[in-house]
C-alpha cells in the first residue's frame, strides 16, 4: 500500500540501499540461514511480549528507529508515528532530521521518547540540539555514528536534478499520486525544523536545510568527538550504526549506556556486515546486561524473536513502520504494530515459548 501511495521519489528514497545494494539484500538474507526447533505440550495460553529496556518495563520487544523526512510520507508523519508509539508503550527514536521539532513530539502523552543526534557543524551545533533534546525531556541519546559522509543511494539520486531538487520526471511522477499530493503536498513541503535554527530566516526551507546538513558533516569526529557529547549529555547515551566487535568494546568502556548494531537499513556502507551474523559475538563481548540493540532488515514477528533469542535486548523498526506511515499515517503505524504484534505471538507459541525473557539458544536447531 505504501509504495502503491507514495510518488517514486518518495518510494525510491525509503527502499533505497546504497550502490549496489549488496547490504540491503543480505539485510533479508541474514533470517533465512537460521531454524528453530519448536517445544511442545508447554502451555502457551498466554504470552508475554513485555521487554524491560533502561529500567522501563515495555509492552513489546521493540522500539521505532530514527527516520529523517516522515513528513514526506504523511502530514506532520513524526507525530503520527509518536502517537502510535506511545499507543503501543514502545520507544520511539526521533530523527535530528524529522520534519517536527523535538517539542512537537514530546507533547504527546506517555511517550518513551529518545532522541537521534547527527553531528553537523561544530560544537556549538550540537550543544543546541542536545539542549533541544534535554529541555522536551527526552529519556536517551542515539548518537548515530554510521555516516561521517553520506551514504551514495544510486537509485534514489537519479530522481533529482541536483542537490535536493526532483528532476521534471519526478515532478510529473508526484502530480500521478494525488491522494499523497492532497495529504501531504497540500499543505506546503515540510522542512526540518530542528536544523532550520541554524541558518538564516529566509533559507530555512526544505531544499536549504537539507544542502546545509550535507556540506555541514563531521567527518573528523572521533572518540574524543564521542567524549564531548557524553560531557555535554548527561541521560542515556547510545551510539548507533556500529558494525565491528571492537567498537562495541570501545563503546562499552567508554561509558555509554548502550549500542545500536546496525549497518542503517543498508543505506550507508554497501558490503556492510548484517548485524544479525555477529550478534551473538556481541552479546558474549558485553556480558548479559549491557543495552544491545539491533536493526537493519526486520519486517517480520518472527525476525524480532529470532535476535531476542540471539542476545539483543530489543529491536528498532525502520522500514516496517514507515510503510505503515505511508500507508495510512498513524492508523497505519498503528496496523503495521498490530501486524508484528500478532506475528511475534503466534511465532512464541508456536515455539513453545511463553515469555521473550525466556528466550535464548535453546530455541535453535
Ligand atoms: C527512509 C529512512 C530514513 C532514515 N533516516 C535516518 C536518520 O535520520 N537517522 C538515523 O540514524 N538513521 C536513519 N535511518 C536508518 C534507520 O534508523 C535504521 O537504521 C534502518 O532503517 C534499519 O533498517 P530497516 O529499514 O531495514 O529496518 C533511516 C532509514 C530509512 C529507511
């Protein structure tokens, strides 16, 4: 449904993978290796889904993964996705480049709301960010560390003239979708507020800021970069987009509150390993309480058991949850948890599992 909605621009952009993609294929590839050998006889009337993350008890083993331009995909899409998260009692990691500020967000109710920092700029940049995130009152950082340069989206770079701006094709493509033209374009393309801040009023537009946070990156920023933000935060503090084993020992004796295993949905390093494969390895690395979490490539119940079984604390959703946005906003949000809701529960039952606290090695074959 989403893809059906959206203008190719908006689709291209949201399945996109880095150069050739390798990354992205083996994001799905990953799940396929592993079998379970299910128990029997084991009373699986209920199941308990529940997953205590940094001392929060939550109704699902999962949360919402940072995505910059949901505003692009539905009308004020940040907050749809908020609400359906508070909705659902699961985190929801809000994008340095979402289309809403952090307050917006933060005003909805009962949400378990982290924030997502991208360095750009100097100092000064971040600081305010962090200030930003610390005032609405946001209960972690997710420093994303991935992407010290932007990740080169073949596919997705052929729809635009230059820069940010859509070639004429792409134009005419988004005047075929007029459902998304109503919904979305209606009411004026959206910016990113939280950056706009930073440059001059009259620049503050999509396009500006957008060109502004590309040629504003911080390929320089080390551990010492890392070292300074802890200092300037004083909550949770992850980092996401970590790839090798050794960087999850670094963060760990750094200090920090946790790491996010990912290799950004394959749209950063083409060639970059799946988490999935040294998962386990990590665990092993961290000891059974560090904060491991885990994306790039779930779409499935069963794809969220299976890493709960192999050592992660939880899982971030990107993909699943934005064809839920573009679906249908926070209804479709709403759906698309109800969906991985259902599948998680019949997966453990069959399983013969009765709680994903239970869950471990034993569930493999
Ligand atoms: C459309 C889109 C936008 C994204 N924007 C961001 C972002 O702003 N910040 C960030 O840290 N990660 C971003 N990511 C990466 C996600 O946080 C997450 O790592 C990735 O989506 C996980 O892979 P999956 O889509 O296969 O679930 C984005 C991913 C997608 C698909």
């Amino acid at each position: 449904m989403a893809l059906h909605r959206l203008p190719r621009v908006n689709a291209e952009y949201l399945e996109g993978g880095a150069e050739e993609e390798h990354t992205l294929r083996e994001n799905r590839e990953a799940f396929e290796s592993v079998r379970f050998a299910p128990r029997v006889l084991r009373d699986v009337a209920t199941v308990d889904l529940g997953r205590t993350i940094f001392g929060q008890r939550h109704r699902l083993p999962f949360g919402i993964a940072p995505t910059g331009f949901n505003g692009l995909l539905w009308h004020q899409g940040d907050q749809a996705i908020a609400r359906a998260a508070a909705q659902a009692n699961i985190p929801f990691c809000q994008s340095t480049v979402s289309n809403q500020t952090v307050s917006d967000c933060a005003g909805v109710k009962g949400l378990t709301h982290w924030f997502q920092l991208y360095l750009y700029g100097d100092e000064s940049t971040w600081s305010r960010l962090i200030a930003d995130a610390e005032k609405a009152r946001c209960q972690a950082l997710v420093l994303t560390v991935d992407s010290p340069v932007h990740g080169h989206r073949e596919w997705d770079r052929r729809n635009y003239r230059s820069g940010f701006t859509p070639n004429w094709s792409s134009k005419i493509d988004m005047l075929c979708h007029p459902r998304w033209m109503w919904q979305v374009m209606r009411h004026g393309l959206p910016s990113f507020p939280n950056l706009a801040q930073f440059l001059p009023e009259g620049q503050r537009d999509l396009y500006s800021v957008a060109t502004w946070a590309l040629s504003h990156q911080v390929p320089r920023a080390d551990w010492s970069t890392l070292a300074r933000v802890r200092a300037l935060w004083p909550g949770r503090l992850l980092i996401k987009g970590v790839g090798h084993l050794e960087d999850i020992r670094l963060a760990r004796d750094a200090g920090l509150d946790g790491v996010v295993l990912s290799n950004h949905g394959g749209r950063q390093l083409d060639r970059a390993i799946s988490p999935l494969h040294h998962l386990r390895q990590a665990r092993q690395l961290v000891g059974p309480d560090f904060t491991l979490l885990v994306d790039s490539g779930f779409r499935r119940g069963a794809d969220i058991i299976q890493a709960l079984a192999m050592g992660a604390t939880g899982v971030l959703l990107g993909r699943a949850m934005l064809y839920g946005l573009a679906a249908g906003g926070y209804a479709g949000v709403t759906r698309a948890i109800e969906l991985l809701t259902a599948e998680m529960s019949r997966t453990m039952a069959l399983l013969g599992v009765r709680s994903v606290d239970e869950l471990n090695e034993e569930v493999f074959a």
